[in-house]
C-alpha cells in the first residue's frame, strides 16, 4: 500500500498563505448568506412567494430531519438525540401537516424533480413513517419520473430493511458518514464506527440499486493525524464510491454546546489541518477522483464531474449539486427554502416549529428577500464556488450591469493575485489551484454584507 505525504516545502508555502488570509468567511451554500436572515420576512411573506411561484416549472424538495440516535460531539447540524420510535412519527406527523399547510397556497400540484432527506439521521424514520411522508408528498406535489431522491445515513442504525424499504419508494443517491475511521479519533467524538459496518451498507445500497453513493469523511478532528486520514481514505475507496465530501471540522462551541465535550487540547492546529485535507486530496486525486470545487471529489463518469467539466455545477444548502430547479422548498425545523424571490427559515426549535404547524401557520420564523444586487453578486460567487474561475463581464451582462462598476471589488484582490490565489485577466478571474483552499476568502470581496466578526463563522479551512 502506498503512502501520500504532501512536500513539506509546498506545505509550509501554504501555511504561509493560510496564515494570511484564513479568516472567518461564509460556507457560500446561498447568497445572501444566512446571517443577513431577518423576522421581516416571516410566514406571511413565504406564503404569498409560494402562491407566485411558475405553474409550469420544477421544483426540489427537502425534508430535515432533526433526530439522531446518538449525539456525536463534532455534529454543527440542527438535531437531537431520540430513542423512542413514538418520537419520530411524531414528527413525521407533523411534516405531513406541513406540507398540507403548503397545499393550498403552491399555484397547483408542481412537479418535483428532486427529494434530499437531511438530518439529523432520515433512517431513524420506520417503514411506516417512510410510508406516511412518502404519501403526504406525492400528494402535494408529483415527483417526476426519475427524480432524485437522496438521504444522509448512519451506518450504524442502518438497515437492510430501511434500505429496501427507501428504495421501493424511489431512493437512488445516498450519503453515509464515515468521518474518519481510527478508534482514536472516534472515541474523542463520541462516534464509533467499523469499516466492515461502512463496505456492508454500501452493499446493501449497491444491491437496491442505488446508483450513487457518497461518503462522507473529515479533516481536523481531535485525535486526527495525516497518518490515520490517510488509511481511512485507503480503506474506503476501496469500495469505489461515486463520490466523497472532505470537510473541515468547524469548531464553534459558542454555537454547538454539545462541541464543548470535546478536548480542544487534542485538536490539530491549522497546519497539521492543511496536511490533512492536501494529503487525501492528493490521494484522491491519485486515485482516479475529480475535485469538485471546495471539498468534495468525484469519479470521472458521476454526473457531478461532468457538471463541473461543462459549467453546469450549482451550489446549495446541501453542498455541490447539479439540480438546475430554481425553487427549493424546505420542509421540517430549520429547513431553508430558496425561491426566486428570497430566502426563508423555519423556526430551528423544534417546540417552536411543532407549535405553529399545529396553529396552521407556516414555521417560516426569518428569511431575506433578493435584491437585484443580491442576484448579480450571488452569480458571481456561485460561479466562484464551483468552476473557481467567473467572467464578470459575461455574468454582468445577464443581470443588465457593468462589470466595471466592481472595480473596487477586484482591486481588493490584488494582493492575493499576488502571492498567486489568483490571476486576473480584464474581467475574468481564475483560482488557482493554491487559491482553491481559500475560495471562500476570494469570494468574500464580492459579498457587500461582509465584515469579519470573529464568532460568527468558521474559519476558511
């Protein structure tokens, strides 16, 4: 078995970079990001964007689901540990009051053609709760003929009943979370997990016909070395998933209070980060994987490399996509909805959102709306966050304004086109590969809310 260990002479002239310019920035999955969100817009403001949307045009589906069956410690998402079966079709209950909620209002039953299950942990839900939702939505809305139908999974409370049961009602992309696979790691995270439990989930999606699977791993855990990032990579590529997401570990305590059980003393430092995420990212690369934007990496043939190789890759609440729907409809506590003319959140507190679905109301408790400078410069960053090269001029024109008027924006840029995250060509821009790692700082020029506050993101890496 071959070992990939990056050059400690490019590590260090990264680490020089990282240092630099490694503040706190926005993720980008939506542009303006959510820290803009405000009580202004509310439920009443969702229900008539609902009523305007197009007729005659697709719309994406996603249903959070906020219940796990344990609490892992390193976990930035909105969710909860359960262990009653009753629990969770309480909740399915009331997402299928949701989505009534959302009946009446929607211009007619609109076409889905994309259903992503988040968590939380989605196969925390029975047979039976798959059932219900399954009904409730096919109900409101008609999801297409092949539509995409995804799930985030636990390995460790997954079945191969669940799985059979998910596929006859359409399941054919799923997400498992590996994390990192040494006991060390996992045990300072509170998450314990076996290769053996990961290769036998994936055969049991293989099996049901799930033509894409992804695997979720991370960098700059507590424990974490290059070493053991590196063997957990070794050990699951060797079950050829379609893709795999590589994300930082973003430690925000002050946020997460469940982060606060772990021992800040065993987290690697930035540096020890930066070989971490280039060592499996070299690996991967070795392996036959494309890189896609940011974090996540692809087989050649998944449609997210050709996406990415025709300028065809979004980016959304969910990370990289090549869903093309311009409204996603958010459904269950804290889900975010993206419609044309805005952004809007569920209340995130579950008693918050259970309490207005059972008042008839819609959860929305805060969102944005669009201005037509949010729209120009969202493009510009999404195309920033996925091709890592825009053409400001082109992206200009599309919204009726003259690139030139970013002057100040690309003159911001100049030192880093200078230590080389960057090149500037009149009004195109390309990331380099060394700028790749710090995309998200590249594209803070562009966002006007911006102003670095020390607590409200994680850092770049």
């Amino acid at each position: 078995m071959s070992v990939v260990v990056p050059l400690k002479a490019h590590t260090s002239a990264l680490m020089a970079l990282v240092d630099k310019y490694d503040g706190r920035v926005p993720r980008y999955t939506s542009y303006p990001t959510a820290v803009q969100f405000t009580p202004e817009v509310d439920a009443e403001t969702y229900g008539r964007w609902l009523s305007e949307l197009p007729a005659d045009e697709a719309v994406s589906l996603y249903v959070h689901v906020p219940l796990c069956a344990r609490l892992c410690w390193y976990c930035g998402c909105n969710t909860r540990a359960v262990n009653r079966p009753e629990a969770v079709s309480d909740y399915v209950t009331h997402l299928v009051q949701e989505l009534a909620l959302a009946e009446p209002v929607l211009p007619g039953r609109l076409r889905a053609s994309a259903l992503h299950l988040g968590g939380g942990t989605p196969n925390m839900l029975s047979r039976e709760d798959m059932r219900v939702l399954f009904e409730a939505v096919r109900h409101v809305f008609r999801l297409e003929a092949g539509a995409e139908i995804a799930a985030e999974l636990d390995p460790a409370v997954l079945t191969e009943d669940w799985v059979k049961a998910a596929a006859y009602h359409g399941l054919n992309r799923a997400s498992l979370g590996v994390q990192n696979l040494s006991p060390n790691v996992q045990a300072a995270v509170n998450r314990p997990e076996r290769f053996e439990d990961i290769a036998r989930c994936v055969g049991w999606l293989r099996a049901a016909g799930v033509r894409s699977v992804n695997l979720d791993l991370m960098y700059g855990l507590p424990e974490q070395t290059v070493a053991n990032t590196l063997s957990t990579v070794h050990q699951v590529i060797a079950l050829r998933p379609e893709r795999i997401a590589l994300f930082g570990y973003a430690h925000v305590p002050w946020m997460k209070a469940h982060q606060q059980l772990i021992d800040e003393k065993a987290l690697p430092g930035p540096a020890e980060r930066l070989e971490q995420s280039e060592a499996a990212a070299e690996l991967l690369a070795m392996e036959g994987y494309v890189r896609i934007g940011l974090d996540h990496f692809a087989l050649p043939g998944d449609e997210l490399a050709i996406a990415q190789a025709e300028g065809r890759l979004h980016r959304n609440f969910q990370g990289y996509t090549t869903d093309t729907a311009g409204t996603l409809l958010g459904f269950g506590a804290s889900a975010i909805s993206s419609l044309p003319q805005g952004f809007t959140q569920n209340n995130a507190q579950e008693l918050g959102w259970r309490k207005a679905v059972n008042e008839g109301r819609a959860p929305v408790v805060r969102g944005v709306a669009l201005s037509e400078d949010d729209r120009w410069r969202g493009e510009i960053i999404e195309r920033l966050m996925c091709d890592l090269q825009v053409d400001l001029a082109q992206v200009s024109a599309r919204h009726g304004r003259d690139w030139r008027t970013l002057e100040a924006e690309v003159a911001g840029l100049a030192p880093m086109t200078r230590d080389g995250l960057l090149t500037i060509e009149g009004p195109k821009l390309f990331v380099t590969e060394t700028g790749r790692l710090l995309v998200r700082t590249i594209c803070a020029a562009f966002d006007a809310y911006y102003a670095p506050e020390a607590q409200r993101h994680s850092k770049a890496l």
